[in-house]
C-alpha cells in the first residue's frame, strides 16, 4: 500500500518531516494591528452614540414634525458602519504590524 500525503508526494507523510518544517518561511508580521487599539473604532463607536444620540433629542416638538426619525438614523449607522469596515480593510491590506510567537 503507498502513501499518498495530500500534496501528491508518494511516501512521504504531511507534517512529519522535521526538515521541511525548518525550511518554512518565518512570520514576521501579522496583518495589521488589532481594531481595538485603533483610533478609528473609537471614532466609529463615538459616531454612532453621537446619532442615536441626535435621534433622540430630535423630536416632535410645538407642532414641528420628527426631523431626525430613528429610521433615518439607523439608516446613518449602517452607513457608518460600510465606511469603518472598508477602512479597516485599506488597513488591512497595507500595513503590517510585528509578529512574536508568544501569542
């Protein structure tokens, strides 16, 4: 019976072999630091309270109609919420933040 590892060499066993394991690259880097020690989350979460905040303050007043809806303001949110995930992804995918192997 011949061994097959998954990589198509006949004989030799996936993750067994000490020397290939040495010759991996080593990881410098992670792909970028993580979002809760970024500025731009705080902003994000301070521009979320700021709506629901403004939503709530808005109202319906003297006969003056309900300028700020709370549909209106979710609707803001989600739309805060595509611009921070699309920040995070242009951070994502142009810095690098160092790497240890105690994590």
């Amino acid at each position: 019976m011949s061994s097959v590892n998954p990589a198509g060499n006949p004989g030799h066993h996936a993750g067994t072999d000490a020397a290939a394991a040495a010759h991996r690259p080593r990881r410098l880097s992670t792909e970028t630091k993580s979002a809760l020690k970024t500025t731009e989350f705080f902003v994000y979460l301070a521009a979320v309270v700021a709506v629901l905040i403004a939503s709530m303050v808005v109202g319906t007043e003297e006969g003056h109609r309900d300028y700020f809806r709370a549909d209106q303001a979710w609707w803001y949110i989600v739309i805060l919420t595509v611009g921070y995930m699309i920040s995070r992804g242009l951070a994502k995918s142009g810095s690098r933040d160092p790497y240890d192997d105690s994590h």
